[in-house]
C-alpha cells in the first residue's frame, strides 16, 4: 500500500470521527454553551487543528460545522484528485514513450506496428485525450487545494477576530457585582442578559 494511499485512510478516518464527535457535542447549542467553556486561545488552537473545531467549542455549531464539511470535503477531493492525477499522468508518459519510439522508428514506416495510418492516428487521439484528462485533473486538484486553504484562512480569521472570549462573560458571572451581564441563548438565537442581585 502506497503511503499517499495510507495518509488518505488515517486522514479520511480521523475526519470521520471528528465529524461524529462535532455532531453530538453541538447537538444542543445551548446546553453545549453552558457546559463547555473553552478560552479564546482554546478556540483558536482547536481552529488550527482543523477548521470548525473551535467555532463549535464555542458553541457556533452551524458555522462550525459548515467550516468543517467545507475543509474536509476540499480535501478529500484534493486527495482523490491527486492520486488519480498520478496514476493517469504514468500511464501517459509510458504510452508517450510508446508512441515517439514507434515513429520515430523505421519499423513504423514499414508498417511493423501499425497496419494503416488510422491505427497511428488512434494512439495520437488516445494521447491527447489522456491530456486532456490530466489537465481536468491538475485544474480539480488545484482548486480543491485552494478551496481548502480559503476555508482554513477564514477559519483562523474568524477564530482570531470575530469570536467572543468565553471566560471573560465566566469571569463577569462570577464577580460578586449587583448587575451582571451575560451571553444566552433565546430560542436558537444570540442574546444578551442584564440581571441584577438583590
């Protein structure tokens, strides 16, 4: 087994769990927000791990989640892309090689492998067809790379620049002050509690 072959199962297997760990920890965004606490650091050390973790520790499971698909599916596809790539691009040096030796040969002009110019022009056509599916190729594998590089970008953006430090709202709830200010949940959406102690 190749090793590409070896690092895309481990890599494949890994997503697969984090996947399914991702799902059940943010099924309840709420209850997920009030049981886990993770620092700001802590969002965007997880974020560099792999896109969305940290956003879901958070408790942004959708934009989590959406950031982690979109990371691990760009992957995959980068991967696929690549192996197939290899695979065809062998192939076609070794019928390239094939095809300049024949005609450059004087066994081609007398008609050793080929019966007919139209067998001749068949391995041409075949060659250029395996180009064109080599360039199908590179162009997906290129994209996908780029796909997965935007993802982790934004991701570390968002991480870094638009999420909220949780242990400072933990902080402010656990000062002994007569107002207290803190982030909930209302309904599935982001809201802000005043309450005052008596």
């Amino acid at each position: 087994m190749s090793s590409l072959k070896i690092i895309t199962v481990v890599t494949l297997s890994f997503v697969l769990l984090a996947m399914s760990a991702g799902t059940v920890l943010a099924q309840d965004e709420g209850g997920f927000m009030r049981s886990v606490s993770v620092s700001k650091r802590e969002a965007v050390v997880l974020s560099a791990i792999f896109p969305g973790l940290g956003q879901m520790t958070q408790g942004h499971k959708y934009k989590g989640i959406s950031l982690f698909i979109g990371e691990a599916v760009s992957l995959v596809m980068f991967i696929n892309a690549h192996e197939n790539y290899e695979t065809k691009y062998d192939i076609y040096e070794r019928d390239m090689g094939i095809f300049n030796s024949l005609s450059s040969s004087e066994s081609y002009k007398v008609g050793k492998y080929f019966k007919t110019d139209a067998e001749a022009k068949k391995l041409y056509k075949d060659l250029k067809d395996q180009n064109d599916d080599l360039d199908s190729l590179n162009t997906i594998r290129n994209t996908a790379i780029i796909v997965a590089a935007g993802v982790y970008a934004y991701n570390l953006f968002d991480a870094i620049f638009l999420s909220e430090d949780v242990t400072q709202s933990e902080r402010a709830e656990r000062l002994e002050n007569k107002i207290n200010v803190s982030s909930v949940m209302i309904d599935r959406n982001p809201g802000i509690l005043l309450s005052k102690r008596f």
